[in-house]
C-alpha cells in the first residue's frame, strides 16, 4: 500500500527535523553567534524538497545560563536551546510542526495538519 499525502507530509517533517537537530546539535554557540546559527539553520533546512518555512528561534537566556556555569565563553548546542517552527507542503497537504522541550527530552510534533 502506497502511504497517503498527510503520510508522506509528516514523514518529510520528520526527516527535516533530523536533519536539523543532527546536523546542528554540538555546534559551538555563544549569545553573539545565536542568532547567525538561526539563520543558518533556517536556511539550510528550506533547501529541502517541501519545506514551505523554517523559523529558528535559541533560547539566549538559557544560553546565557549555561555559559555561566561553564569555563567557556561559548556551549554546544541542544534541543534544550531551541524554538522551532516548521510548515511542510506536499500534494495539497500543509503540516505545522513545532519543537519544544518536553523535560529534557527535545520533542518533536505535529501541530496541525490541513488537506
């Protein structure tokens, strides 16, 4: 059986999320730079098939937190920094997606999805 639209909608949102946790998490971010790797983040990921819009927003005060307590001026980024909001089209489907931290686990999840 041939997934469905709204299937195959969701399944690319989930692809883009991974590739934007994954290939971002660990990047050396500091409060003057956090706003640069949003940008380039949202880029990066509306490069890909599908991909309508990509908002990146990074918790600075969060980030600010963590620098404090550390012997860097910098820290690696993690979920627990991020504010994300994509929109994924495919074949008349719209899928808003967001991601937010549930605990310490970064999770990732359909907020509506419209035929």
């Amino acid at each position: 059986m041939d997934p469905t639209p709204p299937q195959v909608a969701c399944f690319e949102a989930g692809i883009k999320f991974g590739s934007l946790y994954h290939q971002f998490a660990g990047t050396p971010v500091s409060p003057d730079s956090a706003g640069s790797l949003a940008r380039a983040m949202e880029e990066a990921i509306e490069n890909q098939p599908y991909c309508e819009s990509v908002t990146v927003s990074v918790r600075t005060e969060a980030l600010q937190a963590a620098i404090e307590d550390a012997d860097a001026e910098y820290t690696e980024l993690t979920g627990r920094f991020l504010e994300v909001e994509m929109v994924i089209e495919y074949d008349g489907v719209t899928v808003e997606t967001s991601m937010s931290m549930d605990g310490d686990y970064p999770l990732m999840e359909v907020d509506d999805l419209r035929d």
